[in-house]
C-alpha cells in the first residue's frame, strides 16, 4: 500500500518507555526549546510517526532521517528491500 493511501486511524494504543533520569531530563530541555513538541510523549511519538510512516508524519525528510537512523540501529536484524516498503508512492 503506498504511504499516502493509508487510512487515518483515530485508535491509539498505549505502551510503556523505560529512560534515566538523565534521558527525560534532557528530553525535556529539547522539547522546550521550539515550542511545535509539547512534551517527551509528542517528541517520541513524532519519530515514531515518521520511522512508521503513519498518517501522523512530519514529512518525507523526516520519514527519511528517522529510517536512516533505524536502519543503521537495525542492520543486522531488516532486509533493506522489506523495509524501504513504506516508502512506495
């Protein structure tokens, strides 16, 4: 299915995070400074978006440095072919 033909879906399913205390901190010293991400919750939420390709996305630039970052993360364990299907047009 091509990114942009994917349903909005209004369903949210909540998951726990685990960080340091040093972690959230500086999270939230990030998200304080440009004002559009309101908390850690929407900074993290955001990636996912864009690491997921959701309707939520920022953007093809994101979507593009957030599975960069993955697929470095990720190497070992995805088949780059499989996982540059969410980009499709």
């Amino acid at each position: 299915m091509a990114f942009r033909d994917r349903p909005v879906q209004d369903a949210d399913q909540a998951t726990t995070i685990h960080l340091t205390p040093h972690e959230l901190e500086t999270l939230q010293k990030l998200v304080v400074k440009d004002g559009d991400i309101l908390s850690p919750t929407e900074l993290i939420e955001a990636f996912v978006a864009d690491l997921t390709g959701s309707w939520r996305t920022n953007g093809s630039d994101e979507r593009e440095y957030a599975f960069a970052w993955f697929k470095r993360r990720a190497s070992d364990y995805i088949e780059a072919v499989d996982a540059l299907e969410w980009l499709e047009e």
